[in-house]
C-alpha cells in the first residue's frame, strides 16, 4: 500500500514504483495517488487530487473526503493487510494511518519526512513509535533523527534527477511557441483546489499590472496534474490575459521564463535546480495563518531558501503577497540586471547543497529490503 496525498507525492510516488518494478516486477501497488502513479502501474483506490488541502479550516472543509479515505485504507490494513506500507509526505494523514498499519502489524517505511524541523518537534516521538524506517531527502534532516533513535536513510533528493533541462533560454522559448525577443514570465499557482482559490486571484492581477508595464510581456502557466483547465482558466479570460498553459516539460518551461511567480512548494526547488529568479508567494485563512506563525520554528517557508540557508529569493507571504509588492519584485528581476545575475549565482549553489541524486533507486532498495522476511 502507497500513498501520496498531493502533486509532488504523486510524482516521487510514481518513479519510486516504476524503479522498485524494474527489479520486482510482480509486485502489486494500491492506495492513494494521481495521474503520474496510475501512470506507474498503481491501483488508485482514492485521487489525491481530492485529497490535497493545506491549513486547519481548509482540512475542515473537505474533511468528510479525507475521512471517507482513511477508513477505506483502515478496512483494508485490518482485513488484508499488505507486506509493506510507504507512506509519502502529507503527514496529517498519514501518521494517523501509521498507527492503524502498526496495530495491524504492517511495516511502515516514510518517505519524505514531515518537517518537524521546522515546527512541532514533539511528533517525532511519535513517529519512533509508528515508522519502522524513515527515508530522508534533505541531508541536515538524517543528522536531526539519528540524534533521536529514529532508523533512517538519506537517500537523495529526488528532484536531482528529475530536474535536467539541456535547452538554452532562446530554444526553450521558441519550443512552447514563445518570442524569445520578449519578456516572458511564469505564472506557478500551486497544485491544490483550495491554493488556486486563494492564489491565483493575486497572480492574475499582478500578471495585469504587468502586462501594463511591459506592453508585449508572455506569460506562461504549468498546470498540475491534480488540476484541470477549468479550474483556472475562467480567471485568465475575465482578466484578458493571454497565457500559455501546458502540462508538458515543466522545466524546459522554467528555462523559458525570465522570472517566475511561484506560490511556495516544492515546485520552487525545482525552479531553483533550474536557475530561474522568482518571486515565492503564499496566503493562508487568517486562522490557519495566526496558528502557524506560533508553532513554526524557522524564519523562510520556501525550500530553495531553506536549502540555501539564507534568502536567495524573496517571500511574499499573507498581507505580502499583494499585486503591487509581487509587481515591484518581478519588475526588479526584469529590469535590473545585477540584482538578476546574483540571484541566479545564488541559485546555483542549492544543488550542491542537496547532495546526491539517486532517490528514487536508493528507495527502492530500501523498499525491497524493508519487504525480506526477518
């Protein structure tokens, strides 16, 4: 049993079967997953497209969804139980299923640690309890659970691999049908429902006020697959913004572009593993938001910058994250050539802090190893 609960689970999700496979071919994957996992060979039992929520009342809301998920993972760990569980990411949810594979006497390897570095420490008591192995992408993160007798890998990152763009700015360009002549920036609203709802509205006015600025301005938008067109074209149009929307080579695009708008997630190492500036966004419901900022422990919510260290790239966040603030930053990276340089020298350096590669085979291995009879 497997499961991911959002965009970026869904892709790591989907290698790390298609690897374990290659070496295994007769295993059977179930669970819970998107396009990129059912791609893989996965029986998905739930869409992960329904599943991935951020934030205490944006939970709530959907709450009967994701109840109805868990106790159909719940019936099936109790009445035929699977030889492992790999939980990815997404931990609200998937501790809680944990403890159930844990009564029920079913191995659980994590993949993806949830950040308790950053905020809510105390979980990792319980995942010592509930984890038989944690598997780790970020180096720092391996050193922070051997200290607490949590059994864990560091096997790479798995965006190592899967970022390699061997187009140059002009080519990437002319291969989405792009004028490499003109400015062209990325519009990046994320990859849940509830972040589109939110987000995009300020995204979309910042492109407006853009396109003011800079008459012959291109925009461009990479939709998740958890999302569909209808989702965010209705906004486009009413806007009279001209974009190119894709679900095709992520990171060619990412070449393409001279600056990006990107809410914060994972696509932001991506963009980073690339070497485009951006400007990183987020919003949560003022509730969510007043909590959070109690219970986190770091000062940068955007994994480049995290990776990095320091701020390589600026945040924009809740009464922030306004057209005129995003405008300002865009334009700057646009317009000021220098300010441009040293943030793409500064992203060049996140790679190497990442480590190997090699993710999604290591985690294979592990996977495997993990389903040997003791």
């Amino acid at each position: 049993m497997i499961v991911a609960g959002e965009a970026s689970g869904d892709i790591y999700g989907a290698d790390l079967v298609r690897e374990t496979l290659l070496h295994a071919p007769d295993l059977h994957f179930f669970g819970i997953g998107g396009a990129r996992m059912r791609e893989a060979g996965i029986e998905t039992l739930v869409d992960s497209a329904d599943m991935a929520v951020v934030g205490l009342v944006e939970v709530i809301k959907h709450f009967d969804v994701i109840a109805s998920a868990f106790l159909k993972l719940k019936r099936i760990l109790h009445a035929d139980p699977p030889d492992l569980l790999i939980l990815i990411d997404y931990p609200g949810f998937n501790l809680r299923l944990a403890k159930v594979a844990r009564k029920a006497g079913v191995k659980v390897l994590y993949y993806i640690s949830p950040q308790i570095w950053a905020w809510r420490q105390g979980r990792v008591k319980k995942i010592a309890r509930l984890v038989d192995h944690m598997a780790v992408i970020l180096p720092f993160e391996a050193d922070f659970y051997k200290t607490t007798g949590v059994p864990v890998t560091f096997v790479g990152h798995p965006m190592l691999d899967m970022v390699k763009v061997d187009l140059y700015r002009t080519a990437a360009a002319v291969s989405f049908g792009l004028d490499p002549q003109r400015k062209i920036v990325g519009l990046f609203p994320g990859s849940r429902r509830n972040e589109i709802e939110r987000l995009l509205p300020v995204i979309v006015s910042s492109a407006a006020k853009l396109q003011e600025q800079f008459p012959g301005i291109q925009f461009v938008l990479p939709l998740a697959s958890t999302l569909q067109p209808d989702d965010i074209t209705p906004q486009l149009e009413a806007a009279g913004l001209k974009v190119t929307v894709t679900r095709e080579r992520i990171h060619d695009l990412i070449r393409a572009c001279d600056a990006i708008i990107s809410v914060s997630g994972t696509v932001t190492l991506e963009i980073a593993l690339v070497g485009t500036p951006m400007a990183i966004i987020y919003k949560l419901s003022p509730l969510t938001y007043q909590l959070a900022k109690r219970l986190i422990k770091i000062d940068k919510i955007g994994l480049c910058n995290i990776v990095a260290g320091e701020t390589v790239v600026r945040e924009l966040i809740q009464d922030e994250a306004n057209p005129d603030t995003i405008v300002t930053e865009i334009t700057r990276i646009l317009t000021d050539s220098a300010y441009d340089a040293d943030i793409r020298r500064r992203l060049s350096e996140v790679r190497t802090r990442l480590g190997c590669g090699g993710a999604s085979r290591n985690m294979a291995r592990l996977t495997l190893t993990m389903m040997e009879p003791q």
